[in-house]
C-alpha cells in the first residue's frame, strides 16, 4: 500500500474543516483536507438563509456564499483540497484514505478530524412511502439542484433547521401547510418562528404524526396532540427535520475518550479548550464534537487549527494562547446570546471531563 507524507491532514471540508484549514495555513503549515463529497463545504451548500452572528463568521451572508469565500481564501493559502476521497480509518500507521480508486496510507504529523454529523430519522406508519425525506434531501433539491421537493408539505421537527427548512420551501413556492413538532415547545430561535406565523403557517407542538397514507406516494398525513385530538393534511411531501448525531466513527477507531452529553447530540469526543483530544496530536472540531450552529464549527475549527500549527512549531505557546483566546471568547459570546443555557452547560461539562483526566 502506497504511504504518503503531509504536515496537518483535515478529515471534512465543512464550516470547522475549513475554518481550521485556513488559520493552520495563516501561520505557515502545510495543509490538506480530504472530503468524501464532490464540493467542498458541507452543511453550508444546503443553507440559504442568512446568517446571524459577527462579520468574522460572515454575519449577513448565506451559506453557499459563505462556503465560496472560505474555499477561495484556503486555496489561495495554499491548502490542498482532496474531493471525493474517503477517510475510512486512523491507524497507528496513518490514516487510510481511498484517493482516485486507490487506497493510501497518510502519515500526518497532526490530525484534525471535522467529519461533521448525520441526520437522525424517526419512523411512524408510512414513513417509507415516497415522499417523506430528511432535510438535507429537501435542502439539496430546492437549493442546489432548484427541483421543488413538494407542493404541499408538512415539516417534522421544530429545532432550527425545520423552521429554516419550512421557511426555505415557502421562498421556493410550496405550501407548508404545518411544522409538527413532538415536544411541548419550539426548540429553535424565535425569530424563525415568528417568519413562519407571519406567513400563516402553524407550529402544532405536543404533536406527532400518527400515520401517513397513498397508494404510492404520500397522499394525506393524519397527526394526533397530547389530548388525542387528530388532524389530517392533503400533503404530498413529509420533511423530517428530527436533529443530528455526531459522526464519530473515525474518532472511536483512533481511541479517544468519550462521554454521552444528550445535549450535544449523543456520544461526543472529550477535548480541550483549543479542540486538542485525548489522543495526543488528534484533535476535532465542529459538529464530530457535539451538534450546535454553523458559526460555532467555524469558531471550533480556528481553534484546532491554531492549536496543529502551534504544535507543529509554526508558533510559540504564548502566541498559541493569545490566538485561541480570542476564539474561546467568540464561543462563550455566541453561547450567551444565541445559545440556549444547556449547551453552555455541556460543553463547560466536556472540559471539566477533560481536564479530570489530564489530571
């Protein structure tokens, strides 16, 4: 097998992956970034909305243009970008990738893994007729591939990316005709919602859709509420939007420790306050760390990638320290303002963990 040699190698070219490329490579470090897809990105292809936040995470931008401008500022650092290439393992021989149809071994003096998370799905009778997907299929359809995913839909899941999806379908042309949301409040930012009953659409919470019927697609959507009262809805489309999970496959098969905070999306990796793991030269960032906003993977990938070149000696510690407090201090910024006072708490709970071991 064909071994190869590079100085910071990035699993994922997301919002964290890239971000941590581009400061990496700021300081001088010789970068590359493999991703399984065809573009680089990641959730941000999928997002039209704009974004919330400072200049420096692209406040007032969308997030197609805002992946754009992140792509054409790591290349012309000169970051090497390896598309559709598959990270499948992190051994103590390398890190085995599948480049062109060939399978490699990396060698890479840091790791930063930014593999990003998965969209959970949930079942209920019906669910497999055509015409129920996940938000991710609906963004991709309406936003990159402009094919509308339905006439008349109904949403499942109101954290923020179902109320940004509903509103994304209206801007298209569907009718939303409901957001169903099984928890007795709306768990994404208010703002959203208030865009969505301004445009008449209704957010039912204590709600769960109890069957789905057509012959061969979906044709009518029956939901139930806490006190047995039914509703039923002439839609063609279902759009689950039911959260994600952290994919942290490639972070298990390494060895790093982990802990279950539900808050952050299940099983996540125990790190420092600049992204470093529990596996020395391995470090992680973005939503493989815990599920949260766009802006956050960004501000998590500068911290990791400061932290790589640092530790590859392209700066002093002090230097080290006085960079990444100022992303710390971005987290902590978005954490009391946009985020809600659990996320704070668990992510406050991954260092403490982290630093009982270190102890």
């Amino acid at each position: 097998m064909k071994e190869l040699e590079r100085e910071i190698l990035i699993i994922g070219a997301g919002p964290a992956g890239i971000s941590a490329a581009i400061e990496a490579a700021k300081s001088g470090a010789k970068v590359t970034v493999v991703d399984e897809n065809a573009t680089v990105g990641g959730q941000l292809y999928k997002q039209i909305h704009k974004f919330f936040g400072s200049a420096e995470n692209s406040a007032g931008m969308r997030g197609f243009e805002i992946a754009q401008k992140l792509e054409k500022e790591a290349r012309d650092l000169g970051v090497e970008f390896w598309l559709s290439t598959v990270a499948y393992g992190i051994f103590k021989e390398g890190v085995g990738v599948v480049k062109d149809e060939e399978n490699l071994i990396v060698k890479a003096k840091k790791i930063i893994v930014a593999a990003g998370g998965i969209e959970n799905t949930t079942a209920f009778p019906g669910s497999t007729l055509p015409g129920v997907m996940l938000a991710g299929a609906a963004q991709m359809l309406a936003n990159v591939h402009r094919v509308l995913p339905g006439k008349r839909i109904v949403v499942v899941g109101s954290g923020n990316v179902g109320l940004i999806v509903a509103y994304q379908m209206l801007q298209a042309g569907a009718q939303v005709l409901a957001v169903i949301e099984k928890g007795e409040k709306i768990g994404g930012y208010g703002v959203h919602a208030e865009k969505l009953r301004t445009a008449g659409v209704p957010i039912c919470t204590g709600t769960v859709i109890s069957s789905v019927s057509g012959k061969t697609s979906v044709e009518k959507v029956t939901t139930v509420d806490a006190e047995g009262r039914e509703n039923e809805y002439d839609a063609d489309t279902i759009i689950m939007a039911v959260g994600m999970s952290p994919m942290t496959e490639l972070l298990w098969n390494a060895g790093c420790r982990f802990e279950f905070i539900g808050e952050l999306g299940g099983y996540v990796p125990l790190h420092d306050a600049c992204m470093a793991t529990t596996v020395p030269g391995l470090y992680a960032a973005g939503d493989v760390t815990g599920v949260e906003e766009a802006s956050v993977a960004m501000e998590e990938g500068r911290l990791a990638g400061i932290a790589a070149a640092a530790a590859c000696g392209y700066m002093s510690e002090s230097e080290r320290d006085a960079k990444c407090a100022k992303h710390i201090e971005a987290l902590r910024e978005l954490e009391s303002g946009e985020y809600d006072e659990g996320r704070s708490a668990a992510r406050a709970k991954k260092l403490e963990l982290f630093s009982a071991i270190e102890k």
